[in-house]
C-alpha cells in the first residue's frame, strides 16, 4: 500500500481534530456503491483478532486480513477540488470503477461475501 504525502497530511488532520495522535487509520471496504464494493476510512483505537496492523510512511493503518489482498497494492492520495476534499483511491486489482473513484469491483468476489452482520 502507499500512502501520498497529501493523504498523510490530511489523516493528520483528521487526528488533530479529534485530538487523537495515537489512534489508528483503518480502511477497508464494504458492499455498495454504484459497483459492487465502496471504500471506508476511518480512524480507531480498536484493532480485532482478524484486523492486520501495518506501518505505512509512519501512519499506523489497520485492515482486516480477509481484505487485505484486495487492498495491498492501493495507492491512497487525498485531494481537494470544487465539490469537496476526499481520499481518491487507485486500486489495480479493481476490474470497474465508478466515475466518484469510491466504488469499485473486483473480479471473482461477489458482494454478499463481504456482508456485515446485522
């Protein structure tokens, strides 16, 4: 995974706002979105049996290993434009995109594998 300097910047920001250096940035995904799959981020304290815990150009980033080979070759940037800033995400294994650049599918892995409990 590679974390851009702007998306650091911004994950730094985030932890300034809640004035939490020390918490963790996750990212995974979940059903959804206009393909089958949309991306989460978010920042936690809380890293389950199942999370792996990786250290990227010094942020501490927490992925559930189930998800983990969809998402080790992520390019992470951050950006800002007219609508808004956001995350923008480059994932090679993708096989669609959505034009929002959040959702995204992946070839072989259908959507209810991935279903939360409710």
């Amino acid at each position: 995974m590679e974390i851009s300097k702007a998306a650091i910047a911004e994950i730094h920001r985030m932890q300034s706002v809640r004035q939490r250096f020390d918490c963790k940035f996750r990212i995974g995904f979940t059903p959804g979105g206009c393909e089958h799959f949309y991306y989460s981020v978010d920042l936690t304290d809380a890293i389950a049996a199942d999370d792996r815990l990786l250290e990227v150009n010094g942020i501490a980033v927490v992925i559930d290993r189930q998800q983990l080979a969809h998402l080790e070759r992520l390019k992470l940037d951050y950006s800002e434009d007219l609508m808004g800033g956001g995350f923008r995400f480059e994932n090679p294994i993708a096989t669609h995109v959505c034009g929002c650049g959040n959702s995204f599918a992946i070839a072989n892995v259908e959507s209810e594998r991935w279903q939360l409990p409710t």
